[in-house]
C-alpha cells in the first residue's frame, strides 16, 4: 500500500493534534504535527535529509498570527530557531524548496483574498477547518493527483482577485521594463533588501550614484518608498539580486547601464 505522508502545521496545539489523530486513523496515512513555521521547516527538512519526504502539507491559514501580504518566499535554510513564518510565507518557501510538496491550507473563514494569495503562492487548495474528515481525505487525495480545490462559495472571489492580481501585474511589469539595466540591478539590490550603502558596494558604485539610481527608479515607477518599489517589483515578478554571487559578477553583468 502506497502510504501518504502528510505533515499539520498549526500553533493551535489541541487542533494540530487532534487533526493528526483522527487523519492517523487512515490506513494509508502517516502523519506529524508542527506548532509553529520554523517547526514546520525543520520537519521537512529532516525529512527530505532521511529520504523520506512528506507529500502533504496542511497549513493553518492564520499561522504566527500574521496578516499575509504579497511577500517574498522563505527558503527553507533561512529561517532560524525564533523567526516567525506566516501561513501564505510558509505555503511559498516550502514550494520553493520542495516543489513535489502539495500545499493545502486550512482557514477558520472563507476569504477570496487571502485564498487567490494562497494559490498564487504555490498552494493546492483552500479547505474550512470545520469541514468533515472525509472531505479533508478527498481533497488530500485530490491534490496529489494535480487537482485543486476551492470551495465553491469562494470560485467568484478568487476568480477576481486573481484577475486583477493579473492586470496589477501587466501594469507592474509594463514599469518594471522602463528602468535601465543598472537601474533594474539596484531594483533587484532593493528587493533583497539591501540600503544604499550595501547597493554601492555590491555594484562598486558611490552611494551619490546609487541615490540618483534609486531616485530614478522610485520616478519611472511612480512610486514614492522603497517599500512602494519593492511591492511593485514583486507583482512583476522581480526577484531580489542573488546574495550568494559574487559581488564582481553582478557588477560585471550590469555594466552595459
């Protein structure tokens, strides 16, 4: 018998550990709990490191209390002992990291928002915590073979939301091509959340240079913070400069600015 691994996330304890129970219950079956993100992600990293991967994550949609937000994945080896991961993060990281893994997320309330966030984050479905074990099991089943799962009341919601999800993003990107390739590399330096001083290093700029640079960027995107830009990068799909390249390199590669 093909046995599914499935891993509960939730800091409600009692929940967490009950819901385990009763899905442990199933033949085909093996399931853990974790209280908290940071739980969550050495659990499955533990796991991946035994050859022994879990198929399943169930994700409490109010997870560290956090409001989610459009918010950069989490990898999976950057988030330490204390540090606080929100469900939708979670459901972003571990799909990162673990592509294979099917993500489903248990929410107290129906929310089109918060749940055409969840699936834009990698997630496969969106069940209430108050649904039956049986329909849990379907959509668990369901999942793996590729399906989602939405409840119906929330089809029209999510639908919208994503829509114009979509058209932020064509606006977002129409922007996003206007910059400069230096400017699009500070851009990317933003993102990662470097400041200005960090930027000029890494790119062997003075920080005047780097100011006129993200003064420019903040103008073509009609934005007037950092933080502005950056959300704005995310809807177009800009990710942050990779920190682990050698600075040179970047440097080198931007040149043509």
């Amino acid at each position: 018998m093909v046995r599914i691994r499935v891993l509960v996330v939730d800091d409600h304890r009692i929940f967490a550990e009950s819901l385990a129970a009763a899905l442990a219950a199933e033949p085909d079956v093996d399931v853990s709990a974790a209280g908290s993100g940071p739980a969550a992600l050495r659990c499955l990293e533990r796991a991946a490191a035994e050859g022994r991967r879990y198929d399943v994550l169930l994700v409490d949609a109010d997870l560290g209390g956090a409001v989610p937000g459009p918010r950069p994945a989490v990898p999976v080896q950057e988030v330490g002992e204390g540090g606080l991961v929100d469900g939708i993060s979670l459901v972003a990281g571990v799909r990162a990291a673990q592509p294979h893994l099917r993500v489903v997320v248990l929410a107290e309330k129906d929310d089109p928002r918060r749940a055409a966030l969840a699936l834009q984050a990698g997630a496969s479905g969106w069940v209430a915590k108050d649904c039956s074990l049986s329909r849990l099991l379907t959509v668990i089943r369901g999942v793996l073979r590729d399906e989602t799962h939405l409840p119906p009341a929330l089809l029209t919601g999510v639908l919208r939301e994503l829509t114009a999800a979509r058209k932020h993003r064509t606006e977002s990107e129409r922007l996003v091509e206007s910059l400069t390739p230096r400017e699009r590399e500070v851009l990317r330096c933003m993102v990662a959340g470097l400041g200005r001083k960090a930027v000029a290093e890494r790119l062997f700029l003075s920080p005047h240079t780097v100011r006129t640079h993200m003064q420019n960027v903040l103008g073509k995107l009609g934005v007037h913070s950092t933080l502005a830009a950056v959300a704005l990068a995310r809807r177009a799909g800009v990710g942050p400069v990779d920190l682990g390249a050698p600075a040179r390199m970047v440097a080198e590669e931007s040149s043509s600015a």
